[in-house]
C-alpha cells in the first residue's frame, strides 16, 4: 500500500515537473511571439509610412519638374521678350535719332524763314523809304505806298486825279504823277500796271455805261498821261478796269466808299531785280 502511494505521488511530481517546465517554454515562446508581433507590426507601420512618405516625394518630385518645365518656358518668353526690346530699341534709338536730326532741320528751316522775313520787311521798308520821299506830306496824305513781297503798290484817291464821275486827269494830279513817273522811269526795268477802281455807286453818265467803264476809262487816262506828258515807255505800261468789284473797305459809308474810289499803280520787278532795288535807288530833289 505504502508503496503504490509512493509510486503514484512520484508519477504526480514527475508529471508536475514535466507540465512546470513545459509552461516556462511556453511563456518564453509566448514572449518571443509577442516580440515579434509587434516588431512585424511596427515595421508594418513604419513601411505603409515609407510608402506614403515615396509617394508624397514622388508628387513633390512631379510638381517641381512641371514647375521647371514652367520655368524654362517662362524663361524663354522672357528671353524672346528681351530681344524683341532690344531690336525695338535699337529701332527706337534709330527712329529718335532720325527725329532728333528732323526736328533740327525743322528749326533750321524756321530760323531762316525767320531770317528772310526780317530781311524782306527791312527791304520793303527801305524801298518804301525810296519811292515817297521825292512826296510832300500833303501828296502823302492822298498817296499810299506799300511794297507787298516785292510788287510796288501806289494807290492815289479819285478825288486827287478826276473830278467825280469823270476820267480826265485834273491839272492838280500833274505834279504828283511827274513825281511818280520819274520813279517809274529810273525803275526802268519793271512792268507798270494802272488799275481803276470804283465803288458801287452806279454811274449816271450817258457817254459812261457802268463802274466797269468808269474804272477802265480812268486807268486809261492815267496810263496816256504817263505815256504822253511825262515819257514813260508805253510797252512797259497796262491799263486796267475792275469797276467796283476789288473794295478795300465797307461800302457802306462815304469813307469807305472814298477809300474805295482809287486808282493804283503797281510796279512789278522781276526777282533777281527786287534785291538790288535798294542799290538802285535814284537820288531825288531835297522836299
């Protein structure tokens, strides 16, 4: 009896020491399991974070080669643009340069008009000079004188010429047209035009048809008076009626119809002959 108890109470330690170690070995695997479970799991981690982390790359990577690429291009629109400045430049400066070298023949060209200008008023001026002052003041006061770029006007009031409504020279006017004639004479070389003019106040003659004859009939007086008294060559002289068509002011007062009541002699002098006009001019009898 003593002996089937030992025996039994020997098979249950052997049993529990067989079952004791096979728990240690079992916790230990369970611990490496554990171990590596989670070493699988963390590695799983970090490798879906690997992955996104290349992804993310690989979309920075695209991004910055389209933004290369957009750089380049930009790149050469501004290098396109920056020769096309410099070929319009390089115009521009052609085309100011070409501006600057007009402006300055412009003013060139305005500073001799400039220039002529003063040197023909001073021309007209002295020529004026020359031609009245062989006239008394009281003949000044019936006789205008004007030099118009280069044509000679001398106009004389009716009312010193031809008594009203008549074309025959009075005796009065001789002494005024000798004056005049001598200075057409040592211009000797001009041509003399006697033109008539009337104001629009009809005529009332039986023997004179209108202003137009009147006018006409008055410049030819004039131009046979110069012919005849005083020796001006008549090849040189023309005779002109332009009635009451050229006024020089308003009809409609009695001294605007007296300015307009005049005959003018016009002295027309070839070009090259206005500019030694002042060297010409004759020497005349003290007033």
């Amino acid at each position: 009896m003593k002996i089937k108890v030992i025996a039994s109470a020997l098979a249950v330690a052997a049993l529990m020491a067989t079952s004791c170690t096979s728990n240690k070995k079992f916790a230990e695997l369970q611990t490496k399991y554990d171990t590596l479970a989670k070493d699988y799991h963390d590695s799983e981690v970090a490798l879906a974070a690997s992955r996104a982390n290349a992804s993310s790359l690989e979309a920075l990577l695209a991004e910055a080669r389209k933004n290369n690429e957009d750089l380049k291009r930009n790149y050469e629109a501004m290098q396109g643009s920056l020769n096309q400045s410099l070929i319009q430049n390089q115009q521009g400066s052609i085309n100011i340069s070409k501006l600057v070298d007009e402006i300055n023949a412009s003013n060139q060209y305005i500073k001799q008009l400039v220039q002529a200008k003063s040197k023909s008023d001073s021309l007209n001026m002295v020529l004026t000079n020359n031609l009245t002052r062989s006239l008394t003041r009281d003949e000044l006061k019936e006789v205008d004188v004007k030099v118009l770029k280069g044509v000679v006007y001398i106009s004389l009031a009716d009312n010193m010429l031809f008594k009203s409504g008549s074309y025959e020279v009075n005796s009065r006017a001789m002494e005024t047209l000798s004056k005049i004639a001598k200075i057409i004479k040592d211009y000797g070389d001009y041509d003399v035009l006697v033109e008539g003019n009337t104001d629009n106040v009809p005529i009332s003659r039986t023997n004179i048809r209108n202003n137009w004859d009147l006018s006409t009939l008055r410049a030819s007086s004039v131009v046979q008076v110069l012919q005849n008294e005083f020796g001006v060559n008549p090849q040189r002289l023309s005779a002109a009626g332009r009635g009451e068509f050229n006024p020089i002011s308003d009809n409609s007062s009695e001294l605007g119809r007296q300015r307009n009541r005049r005959t003018e002699i016009i002295i027309t002098p070839k070009l090259d002959q206005f500019l030694d006009l002042i060297d010409k001019a004759p020497e005349t009898d003290d007033k």
